[in-house]
C-alpha cells in the first residue's frame, strides 16, 4: 500500500475540522426575542398604556346662598358634572307685581348664560339688574362651593375618612363632619332656610339664614326660631313639633331642614 505523505494528512485533517465547525454553526438555533435583554441588548419596546383616571372633577347639585336684592332673595342651584355646569336653576327668585314678569323673563337667560359661561362672569339682563346681580352672586357661591367639594374629594377623601375614624375613636362610621344648607322654603310671610352641621350621621348645630322679618314677624322668628333649633339638634331630623303661634315658620323652618337633611344621605 502507498503510505499517504504527512503534509497531505495534516490538510485534510484540517479540512475536516473547519467542515465540522461550519456544520455545527449552521445547526445553532435562532435566539428567542428574550435573549436580547438577557444579554444586555435593548429589549423590544412595549405600548405605553394609558393611565387610569381617577376621581373627575366631581358631579353634584350645588346651592348657592341666597342673595338679598331690592326686590326680594336670589338663589341659584346648580349640577355640576365633570367641573362643567349643566344645569342652572333659580330655586328663589323676586316674586309678586311686576317682579313676576322681570322673574320669568331674566331667569331663563340667566341659567342659559351661566351654562354657556361655566361661571359667573355673565352679562346681566336689560331690565333685570337686581335680580341679574342677586343671580350671579349666589351662583358665584354655588361655584365656590362645587370646587371647595371637589377638591376635598379629589385631594383629601382618604384623610378625610381617617380624621373622622379619629374622632369617633373606633372603626364605626367615618362620614366626619358636614355643613349642609337646605333649599329656601317660601312662607306666606317669607323664606326660611337652614344650615345644619351634621356630625357622623348626628346633628351638632342648627342655624337660621333666613327667616320672617319686618313687623310682628321679628317677634315671631326671634321667639321660634331658637326652640327649632334645639328641637332639631334634639331630634336629629325634621320630625319636630311646630312652635305654637309660629306656624308658617315653622312649617318653613321643618322643609328647609328636610332639605338639608337629604343632602347628607340622612
């Protein structure tokens, strides 16, 4: 047999080696999209997503304080949605003789305006200037309230409960403390309202914003409206007893109280 040279052995063993190399690297798998970041490359980008929103900017139907003008009180009630006006409404306005026709044609385009607005920088209407005036300062309190509620709700709901977890010093309930004004309840001899503090479901004060004046009624209000408070506070809710000789006021005095009752969920 022909011995084979060295030289001509050392090729081809060389030969074979690379073949084998060029085999192996042919087999590797392609790598996996993870093997990127696991070996310091850049990962494959992800779709932001959008955060979630929170709490909008409140919903609601909001008072506003009743105005006193030349011709008699302006109250405006408000819903609020989302931080924009959607409804307006004069819940009190100037009444009896000519202020009826003023009334019934400035108020629509009072709460068309303040709507359109979303505030109270409206232009008053011609021939309406009490009322117009009256109108735009108790919305601009039903504004000032809508955004003093939304912020605490946004800003401080939780330190809110907390604080009123505190002061009850159990578990038990935590609505802490509210003001609530109830809606103006005509009388035969004037508007009565009432503000109530209401305390983890209880009422703590009663106040009187508005009630009878002007001749005997000063008697009367200064005489009933003090027991309708205590009997109130008393009672925790409008079933109280009329105050004798103060009837209306009374009556008066008890719608508005309802009123602001409801407000609290009471």
């Amino acid at each position: 047999m022909r011995k084979s040279h060295p030289v001509r052995r050392a090729v081809l063993a060389g030969a074979a080696t690379v073949s084998g190399i060029v085999l192996l690297l042919s087999l590797k798998p392609a790598s996996d999209p993870g093997s990127a970041s696991a070996a310091g490359g850049a990962a494959p980008p992800v779709a932001a997503q959008s955060p979630q929103g929170g709490r909008g900017a409140g919903a609601g139907t909001v008072t506003g304080d009743a105005a006193s003008t030349q011709y008699g009180p302006v109250q405006v009630r408000l819903t609020v949605s989302d931080g924009k006006i959607t409804k307006a409404e004069a819940v009190q306005a100037p009444k009896g003789g000519r202020s009826d026709q003023v009334t019934a044609d400035a108020v629509p385009k009072l709460n068309r305006a303040a709507i359109a607005a979303g505030n109270a920088d409206i232009d008053a209407v011609s021939g309406a200037t009490y009322t117009s005036a009256g109108y735009m300062k108790s919305l601009q309190s039903a504004l000032d309230k809508a955004a003093a509620s939304g912020s605490a709700e946004q800003g401080s709901g939780e330190a809110r409960e907390g604080s009123g977890e505190a002061g009850e010093g159990s578990g038990g309930d935590a609505r802490g403390t509210q003001v609530l004004t109830g809606d103006a309840a005509q009388t035969q001899y004037g508007p009565v309202q009432v503000r109530v503090t209401v305390t983890d479901g209880k009422i703590t004060a009663a106040e009187t914003l508005q009630a009878p004046k002007g001749g005997r009624s000063d008697q009367v209000t200064a005489d009933a409206v003090p027991k309708l408070e205590q009997a109130a506070i008393a009672a925790g809710n409008a079933d109280i007893d009329a105050v004798s000789g103060a009837t209306y006021t009374s009556a008066g005095y008890q719608q508005s109280l309802q009123s602001a009752l409801d407000r609290a969920g009471g």
